[in-house]
C-alpha cells in the first residue's frame, strides 16, 4: 500500500492509542480515588459501594468493605491491563510491528478472558460479601450470567481471532521480507 492509502490506517491507530490511554488514565485515576477513600473513610466507603450493588450498607462490617473494594479494584487493574495492551497493539502497528502487535493480541485476549471469569464470579461473590452481615435466610446468593458478560466474551472472542490472524500476518511478513 502506498502512503495515501495507509494515512486512513495510521490515524485511525494513533487515534485509538491515544482513546485506550484516555481510558487507562481515567481508570488509574479512579482507582486512585477509591484507594484513597478506602484508606481515609473504610466504612463509608464500603457502605457506599454496598448501596451501588443494591445491598443495604446498615452494619457492614470492616472486611466486607475492605473485600468490596478489594474487587473492584480487582476489576480496575484488569480493565487497565486490557487498555495497556490494546495500547501496545495501536502503536507496534504504527511502527509496523507485526510481531509485538500479535503478542499484545494475545495479551489483550488472555485479560478479557479472565475478566470475563472473574466477572461471572464477582456476580455472585459480590453480593455474598455484601449481605454476609445479614441475618441467615436473607443473604444473598447470586449468580448470573448477563449482557456484560455476554459484551466482555465477544470481545475474547474478537481478541483471539485477531491475535491468531496477527501471528499469521507476522508470519506471512517474515516470509514476504526473506523472500525480498
């Protein structure tokens, strides 16, 4: 392809690079914010985090709202292992890197993955957390399987084949430039 017809390419690229780091920023940042709460304010905070699930935050103990917290963070940092890598895969295209972007493929699979195991399994270790509290017969046992999850495995999904057509493209390069 010549320069005119890859221009289209290269920004759409940066663009995404610069939009996955956006994203990457935006969660380190509230990441920051929720550590920083977690640390001044413990119990407020996991009562906060119990009321946004729909659990109620009256007795909330100490360790359920060090466990809340302690999964969404968990959710945050592999969320921001999603955005690093789909970053890595941006610019080693930039630079016509093949190789380095097939790796951060198959990276970027791995982590939606196992973001999509530990989303099934915060669904129901979620509300177990937050009404452990509860009186026994109303504790929560919950376990769903929903558009979220159904989003985070198509894009797996997305994210292997892309991966396994990246390796191919490296391979197929490798062989264009012995050739040449």
């Amino acid at each position: 392809m010549t320069l005119i017809e890859t221009m289209p390419l290269l920004r759409s690229a940066r663009l995404m690079r610069h939009a996955l780091l956006l994203i990457l920023a935006t969660l380190i940042a509230a990441a920051a914010i929720l550590v920083v709460r977690l640390i001044t304010d413990l119990p407020q905070t996991g009562s906060s985090l119990a009321t946004v699930a729909g659990y109620g935050s009256e007795g909330l103990r100490t360790w359920q709202s060090a466990a809340l917290g302690a999964i969404l963070l968990l959710h945050m940092a592999i969320w921001g292992g999603v955005a690093w890598c789909g970053r890595q895969i941006f610019s080693a295209l930039l630079v016509e890197d093949v190789q380095a972007a097939s790796i951060a493929a198959r990276k970027t699979a791995s982590l939606l993955w196992i973001m999509l195991i530990w989303g099934i399994a915060t669904n129901t270790l979620g509300p177990i957390v937050a009404t452990w509290h509860f009186i026994e017969g109303q504790r929560v046992l919950a376990v769903g399987f929903g558009s979220a999850q159904v989003s985070t495995m198509l894009a797996a999904l997305l994210a292997t084949f892309i991966s396994h057509a990246f390796v191919l493209g490296a391979a197929l390069w490798q062989d264009h430039q012995r050739v040449i």
